[in-house]
C-alpha cells in the first residue's frame, strides 16, 4: 500500500510537471504572438508617415524583389554581395513598400536561424532597398570589424579613409573607377553606419537588428541621402 501510494505521488507530481510545462509553453507562443502583433502595428504605423504601406503576407526574402531590368526576370539571389540572400531560409517580415523620393521602396525586417537541433541562434536584420531605373552594377560596401569572418578578396579603392572603414566587393572597376568621384570617400565615411550593396537597379541597405523607432528615423534619413546620391551616379 505504500509503495503503491509512493507512484501515485509520483505520477501526480509528474502530471502537474507536464501540465505546468504545456502551459508555460502556450503562454509563451501566445506572448509571442501577441509581441508580433504589436510590431507589426507600430511598423504600419511608421510606414503610413513616409507614405509607405504595410503588405499582408510575409515572404521569404529570396523572392522579395524581382527586376525586369536585366535579361528575363530574377531575384536579388542573383547578387551574392546582397547580405539578405545568402542565407538558406531568410524569412521576412513587416514588410512595407511605396515610393520615398521618387523612388520605389521596401522596408522590412527579416531573420534566419543557425545551429541545429535544440542550440540555434535566430539573427535579425532591418533593410531598405531602392530601385532605380537604371543598372547600378554589382558592388558591396560592408563595415570593417574585428573577426567579423569575412573573406580578405576585397577590392582597394586607393581611398585611405574608404578603404580603412569598409571591405568593397565589385564584379569590376567599372562603378568604382568610372562613375563614382573622389567624393566617394567623404560621402560614404561621413555618417554611413550600415553596409549597403549595390544590385543590379537595387539599392540595399541594412542594419543590424530589429530597430527602435528613433533608430528607424535614423536609417531612412541615411538611407534617403545615399540614394539621392546614387541617382547622380550614371
């Protein structure tokens, strides 16, 4: 009778385990949801102020945005310099699209996983993108940090001050020789805090992390300059 009333403590207190653990388990995929929820009110509220709008569906990020531009019709996963598509998987989300000075835009925030099984690390990132009328080339400026990883077949611009605050990756000279000044430097070093690649018609810019609004203010603001300076660029 003992040994019978021992199991049934266990059993019991195993029960109140699981159900206790199940329940901890829908609260939190309820909290996230619900965290969801709310940022993607505050983004469709942000977007409305720059005469952006919000699009319903989320989508991974390799068929985000096409191009017309080039022979037949292709994604941005033909640029390998774009940061946003060389990872399997990259799903994107709160996805906002309009026009912001005269040019086509999307804003949206994406995340991918690495790891496996029960140890993954999710990544998350903000872009904005821009697309002109016109082929800017295949080019990548990406900020220097210590171990970042990156492979060293970066190009040297000649540009001490560029060279020192980016890796540049260029299918050829031709943007950097050709059509971009000496204020290449200047403009770029001076307040530029984000990596940026050049694709094709896009412009891609992107930053670190899920962002706070004031950090959203901050991003469009460099984002609107350095493609108003693109746009000069033949």
């Amino acid at each position: 009778m003992h040994k019978y009333g021992d199991w049934a403590a266990v059993a019991y207190f195993l029960g109140i385990a699981i159900f206790g653990g199940l329940l901890l388990l829908l609260v939190m995929v309820v909290l996230g949801r619900s965290t969801h929820r709310r940022r993607r009110r505050r983004r469709e509220a942000w977007g409305r102020k720059h005469g952006l709008v919000l699009i319903d569906q989320d989508k991974n990020s390799r068929g985000l945005m096409k191009t017309e531009s080039d022979a037949g019709s292709q994604t941005l996963s033909n640029y390998p310099y774009v940061s946003l598509f060389q990872f399997a998987g990259a799903s994107a989300m709160h996805i906002l699209e309009g026009t912001i000075d005269d040019l086509p835009a999307r804003v949206f925030e994406w995340h991918y996983f690495t790891g496996s099984g029960k140890y993954t690390q999710e990544h998350h990132y903000t872009t904005i993108a821009f697309e002109y009328d016109a082929n800017k080339g295949h080019t990548a400026f990406r900020r220097r940090g210590f171990l970042d990883g990156l492979p060293k077949d970066d190009i040297v611009t000649g540009h001490p001050a560029l060279d020192k605050a980016f890796y540049v990756y260029a299918d050829a000279w031709g943007l950097l020789q050709n059509e971009l000044p000496n204020d290449l430097e200047t403009t770029i070093t001076q307040g530029l805090t984000h990596d940026f690649s050049l694709a094709g018609p896009h412009l891609v810019l992107t930053a670190k992390g899920r962002l706070k609004e004031k950090r959203y203010d901050q991003f469009l603001a460099e984002a609107r300059q350095l493609a108003a300076w693109i746009a000069t660029k033949r």
